[in-house]
C-alpha cells in the first residue's frame, strides 16, 4: 500500500525538525559543557587563592603558627573553608608550605574517606606543587586511574614570598553533575519544541493537502461520469494555480462532453430526418399511397433527401479527416488568384440560378500562399456555399484577396444577406450549429464553418467573422509564399 503525500510531507517535516532540533541541542551540550566547566574551575581557582589568602595572612607566622599555635578563631575558619570545598565541590584540598608540612585537616578528610587516597598521583602532585611553589599558577586535566581529574593549584604569598601553595583536585564527574540538570531542562524544552514544531507542521501540512484532495476527488467523479464540484482557490501561489488550471480543465472537459452530446444528438436528428423521409416516400410508393402518376415527384424528393445524406457523411468525413491527429498539411506554395477564381467559376451556375453578381477584388500581382491547395479549396467552396445559401435572389457576393502584411494573406467573402445575428456569432464555428431557423433558409447542416476552422488550424491559421454588415463577412488567412514555384526571386 503506497503512503499518502500527506504522510510523506509529515515524515520528511518531522524528520528534519526532529535534526534541528537534535543539532541545537547536541550545541547546547557541548557549550553548556565547556561553559560549566570553565565557571567551576573558575570558582575553584577563586576557592583556592581565599584559602591561599588566609594561609598568607599578616598575622600568620607560618604554618606552625596558623595550626599549632592559640590562633583557634583561624584555625576554624580555614577548617570551615576546607570543608565547604569539599562537600560544595566534592574537591579535596591541600595545604602545604614550603617546608613540605600539610594542613592536618587534609589528613582527616582522607582517614574518612580513603577512597580519595587512591586517587592521588604522588608523581604529579609533587611536580604540581614544585611548579606551585616556584610562583606558578597551575590549572590542568588529567587522568587517574578513578578518570578524569581538574587540579588547580596557586601560590600563596606572604610579605612578597611565596610561603607555601593551595591544590584542590576534584573528579571531572564532580564538575559534570553541576551541569546534568541543566540538560535534563534543557532536553525537556527540546522535546516540547519538537512537539509544537510536529503539531505546527501536520496543521500546515494538512492545510496544504486539502486542495488537492479535493482535486484528486473531483477528477474521480469526472473518470466516473458524474459532475465534480470545483476545486477550491486560494492558499498558496502554486496550488492556486493548479485549481485554478484544474478547474478550467474541467469546465473544458464538461463543454467537450456537452459538446459530444450536442454533436451526437443534432448527428442523429440529420440523420434521421432524411432517411425517416425517403422511408416515407418510399413506403408511400409500395403500398400504393402514392399515385402513380405522382412516382416521379416522389422518387424526385427522395433523391433530394439522398443527396442531402451523401452532403451530410461527405462533411462528416471530411470533419473527421481534417480533425485527426495524424492529418497533417503538405505544404506548397500555390496561386491563390487563379484558385479562388477556378472556385468561383465552379460555383457560377448557383448563382446565376439565383441571380446573384459575384464581385472580385484581387491584387495587380497574383499572390502566392504557401498551403495544402486542395484544402483550402475545401474553405472557398464551403464559404461560397454558404455566401450563395444565405444572398437572397438579386444579391451580391463579394471574393476579396488582400496583403495582411508581409507574411500574411487574407481572404475575405462577404454576402449581403441577413447577416448572423449577435447570439450566433460566438458559436458559428460549432459543429451542427445552424442558427436561429428563422434566419438560415437552405438546406445547410451546420459542418461546413466547422470543416474551414479545423483545417486553417492545422495551417496555423485562423478564421473569423468580421463585423458589421451588410450581410456577413468571413475572413480566413494564410502563410505567403516567397515566391512563385519554379519563378526565380526577382532581382
């Protein structure tokens, strides 16, 4: 089972929350660390000069003099000292003076806990204290064999001279308890940032995913058949944009669709008028309805309605044709003069049968387009049709030829007939769409503007109806040729 993009975008913002956050702390730690570390032996460097201080003291006369002697209030408060470093900073300290003697408080605390007796390093409290007493102030980790260890050692100093030296030396797990809490509060507000972080990206992320649920919902009703509810606008650019562009898809989707019911529904009226006609007539002449001295009319009538059939699966091939994918145009410069002409003239007698005058307006040069000749002969044909279907009697129809610009020709034929009304003008070029009745005499049905947009698309091309009147004007254009076939370019 595949996850959701919701899951994937949660794990992945997680995932690098949950990183960050871990970083962060993991510096934390370490700067807490050397922070902690560097304050408390900061603190036991100023420990160990106060004990140097009172063992330094102007009265003092010694060692001796500061523990043997009847100075008891001092001897007492250096013990106080003593011991406070010691159960403050689990640190033991010594007293030494220059002649080797010890603070006999030192000895006490080690016959209580012997434990500290193993971890001393003679070896390196005597180079330590030699270092001390020469006027050096010694701050150094090393490692015994409990681990590591913080040893800080200074002189201290009376009338000038240095009398003797302060050592206090502690475990480094000691120092490291003083900042254990500190990354327990501090892993606590890690974790309560993960969790909001966590909370705040699964809100945005469902956030960010429903529009597109409800894009992946609306396109399963339209696989279905059944009408989809828009998808929602707003949010971020790029979704916005994606509804905006899934939802223009699918109102083209459901105008295709309306479009494919209306083509099958008006398919199947045209169809059916003239076959349910010769049926008719047909059936009228076996029976006997007909009279026999009306079989010639009838059989008349039904080769009307057969020919109107042939013109009807003629356009809707010619439609099909035009519309298939694989149709593509073979492009050839060609003179568009003499082929509006030869169309023209194949044309002459519907027109003389009604009267109608056909004015011309070519240029002095005959143009060339570069085209499929015998397609947009389909064009001129269909639009002369309908130019003669739509003139009344005594009309005129006007067959125009013009330099768009360099590149372009257009080609424009106008009647003078009623005109398309402004309802019709924006769905002329439908398949099947004829119009209001009232104002389309003829027998058209409504493929041919259809056939000549289809084709000029292919070209590259468009087509149009022009406004204003009288009459209607439709005006196509095409690619011009550089020149002439097998005419050198002028010089």
């Amino acid at each position: 089972m595949r996850k959701s993009m919701l899951f994937k975008l949660l794990a992945m913002f997680t995932a690098v929350i949950l990183l960050c956050v871990l970083l962060m702390l993991s510096v934390f730690a370490i700067a807490s660390r050397e922070a902690q570390t560097q304050g408390r032996m900061q603190t036991l460097k100023s420990q160990a000069y106060d004990i140097a201080y009172l063992a330094g003291a102007p009265s003092a006369q010694g060692l001796d003099y500061l523990f043997d002697t009847g100075l008891a209030a001092m001897r007492r408060l250096m013990e106080r000292k003593l011991r406070a470093v010691y159960e403050e900073y689990g640190a033991y300290c010594l007293v030494v003076g220059r002649n080797g003697q010890v603070t006999s408080y030192f000895s006490s605390v080690l016959s209580e806990h012997r434990e500290l007796a193993r971890q001393f390093d003679p070896a390196d409290i005597v180079s330590t204290l030699s270092r001390v007493l020469g006027g050096e102030e010694v701050v150094t980790q090393s490692r015994g064999e409990a681990g590591p260890m913080f040893t800080v050692a200074v002189p201290w100093v009376q009338d000038g001279a240095v009398r003797g030296a302060v050592y206090i030396q502690t475990a480094a797990q000691n120092v490291q308890a003083a900042y254990e809490g500190i990354w327990k509060q501090a892993a606590l507000a890690a974790l309560a940032a993960f969790l909001a972080a966590a909370a705040i990206a699964f809100v945005y992320t469902r956030r960010l995913m429903r529009p597109l649920e409800h894009i992946a919902s609306s396109a399963g009703l339209m696989a279905r058949g059944l009408p989809a509810p828009p998808a929602p606008e707003g949010g971020a650019a790029e979704l916005n944009e994606l509804s905006a562009a899934f939802n223009r898809m699918a109102r083209k989707i459901q105008d295709t669709e309306q479009s494919r019911r209306d083509f099958i529904a008006n398919l199947s009226h045209e169809l059916r008028s003239p076959m349910t006609s010769i049926q008719g007539f047909l059936t009228g002449i076996l029976d006997g309805t007909v009279r026999p001295e009306d079989t010639r009319q009838t059989l008349t009538v039904v080769v009307e309605e057969t020919r109107r059939l042939g013109s009807l699966v003629n356009g809707l091939l010619s439609l099909s044709r035009a519309e298939a994918p694989e149709s593509k145009p073979r492009m050839a410069p060609f003179n568009l003069s003499e082929l509006a002409r030869r169309t023209a003239i194949t044309r002459l007698k519907a027109m003389e049968d009604k009267g109608i005058r056909l004015q011309t307006d070519f240029p002095e040069e005959d143009p060339f387009a570069m085209a499929e000749q015998d397609q947009i002969e389909q064009v001129l044909i269909n639009l002369m049709d309908n130019a003669i279907r739509f003139t009344p009697p005594g009309g005129e129809i006007t067959l125009r030829i013009r330099e768009k610009d360099r590149n372009t020709l257009a080609v424009t034929v106008r009647d003078n007939g009623a005109g398309v009304l402004p309802q019709d003008a924006d769905r002329i070029f439908e398949r099947f769409y004829t119009g209001d009745a009232a104002h389309t005499p003829g027998g058209g049905v409504g493929l041919g503007l259809a056939i000549c947009r289809t084709i000029l698309e292919k070209h590259g091309q468009g087509i149009r109806l022009l406004p204003g009147g009288p009459g209607a004007a439709f005006e196509f254009t095409l690619a011009r040729a550089d020149r002439a076939p097998g005419k050198p370019h002028a010089d």
